[in-house]
C-alpha cells in the first residue's frame, strides 16, 4: 500500500472512528469516565512526542537544533493561539446566543482536525512506524475533545444527529489536511523534521496545559492512582504500537 492510500486510510478511519466514540460517551458514558479518556489520551500524547517524534525528527534533521527550535516556537505558538482564543472567549462575554458558540466550536474543530492531518502526513512521509503511532496518538487525543464539543453542541440546541453530523464533517478536515500535506511535502523533503518537531510540541502542549491540570481537581489517593495506572497504559499503547508497526514495515 502507498503511503498517500496509508495517509488517506489513517485519517478517514481516525477521524470517524474519534467522533463515533465520542458520541457513545457523549450519550452513554457518566461523566467519571470523561476524566478516564483523558488520563490514557495523556500516555499517548507524551509517549509519542518523547518516545517517537522527537528522536525520528532529531535523527532525520540536518541540524538537532532545527528541530528543537521549532519544537520550542510550536509550543510558544500554541500558548499564544489559546490564548488568544480565551481573549475572544471572555471579550465576548454572555452576550452572544449559544448558536454562535457552537458555530465557533465546529469551525475550531475543523481547523484543528486540519492541522492533526497535516501532521499525520509528516509522520508517514517520514516513516511507516511513525506514521501510526502518531495516528494513534491523536485519535485518543481526539476523543476527550470530541466528547467536550458534542455536549457543547446539545447544550446549543442541535439534536443528536445533528451534533454527529456537523462533527463528522468536521472530522473530514482531517482527510483534506493529510492529502494536501502528502502533496506538498513530495517536493519538499527537508520540511518534514521541522513538522515533526511542530508536531512534538503540538501534542505535549495539549498534554501537559491543558490535559494534565485537569487531573489535578480530583486529589484523593484513588483517583490518582487510576490516573497513573491509566497513563502508563497510554504509554505503554504507544510502544506497543510502535513495534508492530515496525515488524508490519519489515515484512
């Protein structure tokens, strides 16, 4: 299989299958599970930034400091887009109808969906592994997220099957960003460890800003054990991945 069709099947199967899990937890799920995604989407995102896209990146980069570099900028880029976007959040206020939130909400969502393809892209083109494990990654990722902005679209108004929809469509950007990543990056080789190291930045901002202080409203003994237990199984998902992705690419 080519790596475009490996491209094209990792971003149309993850982002259906982010949204219809969503949507099961969304309907189904109690709220104690939401905080359960979030711990195993942890292990993953650290896992692979730390664990694969740092170290394929650095060995791929004519310079190591190329990479950190764009590692550092992504992550300064990242704090400055959030906040921004809670700038606009409180400049807004309560004045604006709760259709307007969701309408921010999903055309959020398909920009970030975009940016995820984008990546998933960089990480095929780079190598086969790679290219899987960060699929993986970001699908777990993708999850919690989804569950939030499925609730947040109910909350407006819109039926369930309209709050799948619009999250579907939504999760099309994904396809739209890896087919035009694959495409933009055939001629432009040297611009994958860069990406890469946006890439990295990208997944441990979310992990450690904004995923990790929310574990941290629940301090009984218990529950944090769980959280432990919960992102050393992302963890260990990630390496697991990994390395039948590996034996797949050397049969």
């Amino acid at each position: 299989m080519s790596t475009l069709l490996f491209i094209v099947a990792a971003t149309l199967v993850g982002g259906v299958l982010s949204v219809a899990a969503a949507a099961l937890f969304a309907l189904r799920a109690r709220d104690a599970d939401v905080p359960m995604l979030v711990s195993y989407a942890i292990g993953t995102l650290l896992a692979a930034a730390l664990l694969e896209i740092l170290p394929h990146a650095l060995e791929t980069a004519p310079r190591p400091e190329l990479v950190t570099a764009t590692l550092l900028g992504g992550i300064l880029a990242f704090f400055m887009l959030e906040k921004l976007l809670l700038w606009r959040h409180a400049h807004d206020g309560h004045a604006h109808a709760e259709g307007r939130v969701a309408l921010m909400v999903i055309v959020g969502d398909s920009f970030h969906n975009l940016v995820d393809g984008v990546i998933i892209a960089g990480a095929f083109l780079a190598d086969f592994e790679l290219g899987v494990v960060t699929a993986l990654a970001i699908i777990a990722h993708e999850v919690p997220q989804e569950v939030g902005d499925f609730l947040v679209l109910l909350h407006s108004g819109y039926s369930r099957r309209q709050a799948f929809v619009f999250n579907l469509v939504a999760s099309g950007a994904m396809l739209v960003g890896g087919v035009a990543a694959y495409f933009a990056l055939q001629g432009l080789r040297e611009g994958i460890a860069p990406l890469l190291g946006i890439a990295a930045a990208s997944m441990l901002y979310v992990a450690i800003a904004d995923l990790i202080p929310g574990l941290h409203k629940r301090v009984e003994p218990r529950a944090a054990a769980a959280q432990v237990a919960l992102i050393l199984a992302g963890i260990a998902t990630v390496w697991g991945v990994g390395r039948l992705a590996r034996l797949l690419a050397d049969v």
